[in-house]
C-alpha cells in the first residue's frame, strides 16, 4: 500500500511540475527572456573561445631530459 501511496504522489507532483514549466516557459517566451538566455550562451561561448585561444599561445613547450641522466630537467 505505501508503494501505491508515493506512487501517486510521485505522479501528482509530477503533474503539477510539468505544468509549472510549461507556464513558465510560455510567459518566458512571451517577455522574450529566452532569446536573452541564448545571446548569453552565445557571449559565454565566445569568451571561452578567446580564452583558449590565449592559453594555447601561451604554452609552453614540455622540459626535456638531458641525455644520460635521467633525473635531470632543462628548461628552455
């Protein structure tokens, strides 16, 4: 019987959230907050991109071992 129970209430609350997201989704579209929502993904995006392309000029190449000791590092 509990089974059943939260069963039911799992489904109400369901229902009730689905309904509520739609509301919100249609007043969304309807302020226009959707279309802000995407031009900052589109901003982060573009950022992030500018960003990686700063960290990858300024990489530098791996250390290398000198040639018989193994322990040793140079850095050029």
């Amino acid at each position: 019987m509990r089974r059943l129970f939260w069963t039911a209430v799992g489904a109400a609350g369901g229902v009730l959230l689905y309904r509520q997201g739609q509301k919100f989704l249609a007043d969304a579209r309807e302020q226009g907050v959707v279309a802000s929502a995407q031009q900052v993904g589109i901003s982060a995006a573009t950022t992030l991109g500018a960003a990686r392309t700063l960290l990858a000029g300024a990489q530098r190449p791996a250390p290398t071992a000198i040639p018989g000791n193994a322990a040793a590092k140079v850095r050029r």
